[in-house]
C-alpha cells in the first residue's frame, strides 16, 4: 500500500475493548447499537482535531477573556444504513451540528456503489463536513459519497470510519487525497465478497438486525 499521510488511526484502550466486543460475531443488535455509538463517540474527539478555531471574547461572570470557538459549522453526513448507526454518539458530543443523508448501498454483484438518496444542507462551502460510515471496505461508496459532497460544494471533508481496509484507504487516497480519514482499526484485507477481514461482517445488517 502506499504511504497514505492522510490516513490517521486513532489508538485508545477503552476505543479498542469496544472495538473488541463489536467485532465478535455473537454481540447481538442491541448490544452492537449501543457499542457503534460508543465508538463513534470515543472518535468524535480526534476526528476533529483539525478543525480551524477562532478567538473571540467572553464575558465571564469575573471579567472579559479571550476564547477559542469552532470557525465553521459542521455537518455530519452518515452514509445510509450503517452510517446512521454513528449518529447519536456524534450528537452526544456536537449536538448543534447539522445532518445530512447520502443514500448509497453496494451492488452485491460488481460491489459498485448505487446512490439512492441525497438530502444535504446548502452553503455546505463554508462548513466543516464529516462523512460518516463504519465500513471502509472497496472505497467505493465513501469515493462516491464524497465525489457528490464536492459536487454540492463541500471544500472541507473529513472521514470517520470504525474499520478500514488496505484496499479502501488506497483508493480514498487516489480519487480524495485532500480528505483526512480517521478510523479506529485498518484491518488485513478484502475478501472475494468485498468484505473486511477480519472486520465485524455486515455492519448495516447486524444493527438493523436483518
Ligand atoms: C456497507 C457500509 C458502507 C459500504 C462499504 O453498506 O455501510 O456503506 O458497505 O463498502 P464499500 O467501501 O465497498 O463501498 P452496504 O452497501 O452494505 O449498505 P447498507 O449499509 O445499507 O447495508
Ligand atoms: N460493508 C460491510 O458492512 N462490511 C464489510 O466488511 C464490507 C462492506
């Protein structure tokens, strides 16, 4: 693989227990919600670390001081399904931001992404947009997802995933090389199915229980 600079793997012991227990094939549906969330919560820290700041003045209830705020709005934009899985973790943390929805699944066939629903905030030019899915696995869906954010105007895009691939983070690289990817493990290889190994299996498929 080749050197990937925007590829950060975040390292925590509590981020890899959790990780431990959602990759176990027995963790049923509810257990797995609760323990995507967790996740996506341990990350939400580090996967805006990047974020500009700006000063500006506060009041305390003592005197005025100089404070640093965010400088751009963020919106998440979780890919649908297992995107939405990462949602209320985020919210736990940032709960002004704002959502959008990119539809997208995988044909079972050519493993190509087929976009199937879009709902994204305007004026996303000036925001900080954070692409959200658990499965980083071809790349397919996350190049796609991103390519179409660009098209709306995103100049800002950042990725969180919980499970990456060698072969995903290679073509992000190719096809996004301006977008940082944090993600919690970048697992050995893609299967003839176009699964992650080890990975945790079908991620939209264990939290909806289907
Ligand atoms: C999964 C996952 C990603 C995609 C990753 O979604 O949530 O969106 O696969 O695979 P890729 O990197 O090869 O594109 P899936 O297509 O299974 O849809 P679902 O979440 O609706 O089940
Ligand atoms: N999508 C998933 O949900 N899991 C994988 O391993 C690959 C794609």
């Amino acid at each position: 693989m080749a050197d990937h600079p925007n590829l950060i793997i975040v390292r925590h012991p509590l981020l890899s227990d959790r990780l431990a227990h959602i990759r176990a094939k027995d963790t049923q549906p509810a257990e797995f919600r609760r323990l995507l969330n967790q996740v996506a919560t341990l990350m939400i820290y580090e996967a805006c670390r990047h974020f500009e700041t700006r000063e500006q003045q506060v009041e305390t209830p003592m005197e005025f001081t100089t404070v640093s705020v965010l400088s751009h709005e963020i919106v998440v934009v979780p890919i649908l399904r297992a995107g939405l899985g990462m949602i209320d973790g985020i919210l736990s943390i940032i709960p002004e931001t704002k959502i959008g929805i990119m539809g997208l699944y995988r044909d079972e066939i050519t493993l190509k992404p087929i976009d199937y629903y879009r709902n994204l905030p305007a004026n996303m030019a000036n925001m900080d947009v954070l692409l959200v899915d658990p499965m980083l696995a071809t790349g397919g869906s996350a190049s796609a997802a991103a390519a179409t954010l660009k098209k709306c105007g995103a100049r800002r895009i950042t990725m969180m995933s919980i499970i990456a691939s060698p072969e995903g983070t290679e073509v992000m690289r190719r096809d996004h090389p301006d977008i940082i990817i944090y993600t919690a493990s970048l697992d050995r290889e893609l299967n003839e199915k176009g699964y992650i190994l080890p990975g945790l299996g079908d991620a939209g498929d264990r939290f909806f229980g289907t």
